[in-house]
C-alpha cells in the first residue's frame, strides 16, 4: 500500500518483508499474529513527535521505516541527542516497561512507519508469549550498553573531534546490529583496536544537518555560537 511521502505502508506484520531483520519482530507464527492484532500503524511526517520527555507512557512504538532522533534536555534548554533510532527498533520501552514517565523524546527525522502498541496491550502479550519477554529483554540490555558507552565516550573523549569519530562509528556499528545474532553482539567487543574497526568500516551516508548532529556529543562546528 502506498502512502504520502513515496513510503510503502507494511500493515502486516505476518507477509512484511523486513520482519526476520529485526530483533523485536523475529517471531514465531502465533506471537507474530498476536503482534499484528494488537499494533496499530501510522505514518509520520518529518519532525513529528512520537512522545515527549517526561509525559506519562501511553505504550511502545517499533519504528518501521524512516529515522528518529531520541533527545534529552536540561533545565536550562541545553539538548542532547541521545541516539538515532531506525527500523526495528522499539521507542519508549524503558518507560512503557518501567511505567516511569519517558525519559527522551522521540521525533522523527524523516517520513517513516511506527507501530504503536498500548502498555496494557503490550504487558499482556509479554505474559502470553515468553520468547516476546525474551525479545524485550534483550532490547532493554542492549538500551543499557549503548547508554554506557554514550557516558564513557562523553567522559573520556578530550577534544570535539574525537567525540565526532566515535559518533560515527557507533552509528556503523548499530547499523551492522540489525538482528538478533548481530555482529560483535558485546558493544566493547573491539574497542582494543578502534583503528582496526575504522579502516575496515563499510561507507555509509548520513543525511543530517549541522543542529541535528552538533548537540549528540555536545559538538560545535566552526560557525556555531
């Protein structure tokens, strides 16, 4: 089915395509049907907001197609992109799980397909279907290591140049992860030889202005202020 902005619109999820690549959607007949019962799909335009930081968790959106950026803001009005989610993962799961307000906001980057399904929905499909509790735990640990690594690169890092070479190749490494017998599946597994893994990095294009990537790292460019 075709829908506005050129996207091809996957409404189910037993016959889409892309399901077995993903890690949350790599899931036997049953479960699978059962997730197509209770997600309800929707097309978003560039810059929408799928949730905002500390609003109460409504559910889970497993992002289809497109990109979005996940952000943290202080106080003050300081923001930091925390991540750049895309297909198959699953935005807002920490809160949804936790029941704790959401701890990011989640805006897309470009046009794309999110699911969402409702916490009560979703707690309930996590008691019907044991492997789908062993999906969620699996994404939650994987939530855990790339926070980590994101604290140890801000914190270790000692120049704005550094940080922006271990951004891109954290968001190399994350699209090699793209299901669930990924690919150096321990996120430290070659950080002895950073060098090794750069020279040997696939190319990879990045379509992303100046503001959405200087506040990841806590970046500036020659001409911000």
């Amino acid at each position: 089915m075709r829908a506005p902005y050129g996207l091809t619109i996957l409404d189910n999820c037993v016959t889409c395509p892309i399901r077995e690549e993903h890690l949350f959607c790599n899931l036997s007949l049953p479960a699978v049907q059962k997730l197509n019962e209770i997600k309800s799909t929707a097309v978003y335009p560039k810059s929408a907001m799928l949730f905002i930081e500390g609003q109460q968790p409504r559910g889970v959106f497993v992002l289809c197609t497109g990109k979005a950026k996940l952000s943290t803001s202080s106080s003050e009005g300081k923001t930091i992109i925390i991540k750049i989610s895309e297909p198959g993962d699953v935005l807002g799961l920490n809160a949804t799980i936790s029941n704790h307000p959401y701890e990011v906001t989640a805006e897309m980057i470009e046009p794309g397909q999110a699911n969402f399904i409702t916490r009560d929905a979703l707690l309930h499909f996590l008691r019907e279907h044991g492997e789908v509790a062993l999906r969620v735990a699996e994404q939650l640990s994987q939530n855990y290591y790339t926070a980590y690594e994101e604290i140890r690169t801000l914190g270790l890092a000692t120049s704005p140049a550094e940080k922006f070479a271990k951004l891109l190749l954290s968001w190399d490494s994350g699209k090699k992860q793209t299901n669930g017998s990924k690919q150096n599946a321990h996120p430290r597994g070659n950080r002895g030889n950073d060098w090794h893994h750069a020279r040997d990095c696939e190319p990879f294009v990045l379509r992303l202005q100046e503001e959405t990537i200087a506040p990841t790292e806590g970046l500036q460019f020659g001409n911000s202020q």
